[in-house]
C-alpha cells in the first residue's frame, strides 16, 4: 500500500493544552469499553468518516491524523488497535514519517479476530480540473499563500512570466476538456481502489453534482455518507443512515467554475469566489499572491510544472519547455 503524503520527521512540539483536550480520550486509551471498538486511520478524510460511523453499535474514538501523530502519542494509538474490533484505514506505507503507524504495521497491532477495511484517499478534479496538490518529501513549505492549492493556469502563467513571454488569457476550458481531467482523476481512483482492495468510491463520482467535493481533496457530504454506508456493510455491521448533523471539510470550499458547470450539466449556480473558514476570497487574490509566491519560489514553480504536466496537456495549457 502507498500513499501520496509527505515523508518527513513528525511534528515534535507538544500540544497545546486545547489539542490535548481535543484528542483526551484518545490518549486516554479505551478502557473497560463493551461495544465492538471501531477506528478509523488517515487523513482529515478519515476524522470525517469516523463521525458518520459512529452510533450506538460501535465505540469510536477521535484521533490525529496520521501526519500529525507525534512520537509520545504511538503508544496509545497501539493501545487502541490492540482492542480494536473493526478498522477502518487509507493506506499509509511502513515507518510513515519515521515512526511505526503504517497501514501494515497497524493490522499487526489488532487481535486476531478484528475485521479490517480499507478505504482509499480520495482526490478527484471533476469539479476543479485546474487545481494540483502537492507535498513532496524534502520541499520546505511546498504550499502556496492564501489556499493551499496550485492552479494549474497560474503555474503556466508563472512559467511564462518567468521566461519574459506574456501569458495570453486562457479563457474557459472545453466541456471535451473538464470531462478528459475528470474521467483521468475517477480511473486513477479506481486503479488505487483495486491496489489496496479498498472499498469502492470511484463509481459514486461518475455523476458528480456541486457539492460531491469541496476540493480536490476534500469530499462533501453527499460523497461520504454513501461511502460510510459501505463501509459499514463492508465491516458487516447493520445498516443505518450515516448522514451527518453538520457539513464536513468546509474550512476551504473552492470556487465552481461556468466552464466546469456547463460541462457537467451541473444544476448549481457557477461560485466564483473561494471560501476560506467562511468567509469569501476572490479568485483575483489568490492570484495576485499566488503569483508573487512563484517569481520567489522557483523549486516550487519547477516541480509544480512537472507534476502538471498530464493535467495541463488534457486543459491544453502549454508552458515553457513543454
């Protein structure tokens, strides 16, 4: 099993004392627990499905994602695999960021009798075929100002600046275009799918509406219930609605371009602006500073225009050295 997060030394620094009582019953370990213990491993992703888990059949318990475990904190997510009935884990590889929670090492953790399954991390650029996700090992501060995301027209953008060219107005994406990056992002979901033999997702993204994703990275809603309801059935626990009190993975919503509207027949109303912790962000603004960040950051912009590479061939977007 492999993953696409960074691999560099764990966070070091203690919690602060809100954290601390954030993650108490985690780090309190599970105690005299009677109900079948159910633990969820990943990402952001996974704190999300854990809460649309939860009920009255099953104990969870809220833990760190993976990339933020600090060293202290291996031993009580061991405790707690140990009297784990049912785990729910996205494939992390051996000694991820030098400490023993990968996904193999995990299973090795649980009794005899736990029941596992595995659920894939989830991307998919259907809705946002511009934008590009990246932490690469080694990189320091990889990620752009203002949101997180690379766009992939600012990347060229930057390149052409870069070599003294003016970039010309790209304007809106071919329908032929939008669908070409979604049909790419849903087969390379599936091809993970099938490596980790996780429970199946792709096949609930071939007709996406608006809010299916928030980002790349961030599923809604309407995309994780259906796959909580899987993996309950995977897990052979009974039915039960998984829909959630409260939208998930709304700290950054991305903009829902007309072009990717038009293409998807979408029946939502095009947004153009980010929304960052709810409040809007423009488009221009991320720009403006995603911009300026490039011109400084040339290792950044080099391995942005290498990782882009297939995604701006399907967007027709050509940069220097292409």
């Amino acid at each position: 099993m492999t993953t696409t997060w960074p691999d560099a030394s764990p966070p070091l620094v203690r919690r602060s004392a809100a954290e601390e009582g954030h993650y108490r019953d985690f780090l309190a370990g599970p105690g005299d627990e009677r109900r079948p213990v159910l633990v969820v491993t990943g990402n952001c992703q996974a704190e999300s499905l854990r809460l649309l888990l939860d009920g009255h059949d099953v104990r969870t318990v809220r833990l760190p994602p993976l990339h933020d475990v600090r060293p202290h904190e291996v031993e009580p997510l061991h405790r707690w695999l140990a009297r784990t009935d049912l785990l729910v884990a996205q494939p992390v590889r051996a000694d991820y960021r030098g400490l023993p929670i990968g996904t193999e090492q995990q299973v090795a953790q649980l009794p005899p009798t736990a029941a596992v399954a595995p659920v894939p991390i989830i991307r998919y650029a259907g809705l946002h075929p511009w934008h590009l996700v990246m932490h690469p090992p080694g990189l320091v501060d990889p990620e752009p100002p203002v949101v997180a995301y690379h766009d992939v027209r600012l990347v060229t953008e930057a390149a052409l600046r870069r070599a003294g060219r003016t970039a010309p107005d790209p304007g809106p994406a071919a329908p032929d275009r939008v669908l070409a990056v979604a049909d790419a992002s849903v087969a390379e979901l599936a091809r993970r799918e099938a490596a980790a033999g996780a429970v199946p997702v792709s096949d609930l993204l071939r007709r996406p509406a608006g809010d299916t994703v928030r980002t790349v990275n961030h599923p809604g809603n309407r995309l994780l219930e259906p796959v909580a309801a899987r993996v309950r059935a995977a897990l052979g626990l009974q039915a039960r609605a998984t829909t959630g009190d409260r939208p998930l993975l709304t700290s950054v919503v991305a903009p829902l371009e007309a072009a990717v509207v038009a293409a998807h027949g979408l029946d939502d109303a095009p947004r153009p602006d980010w929304l960052v912790g709810g409040r809007p962000v423009t488009a221009g603004t991320v720009a403006q500073a995603q911009l300026a960040w490039y011109a400084a950051r040339p290792d950044v912009l080099d391995l942005a225009l290498a990782r882009s590479a297939a995604a701006r061939d399907l967007l027709g977007l050509t940069a220097p050295g292409d």
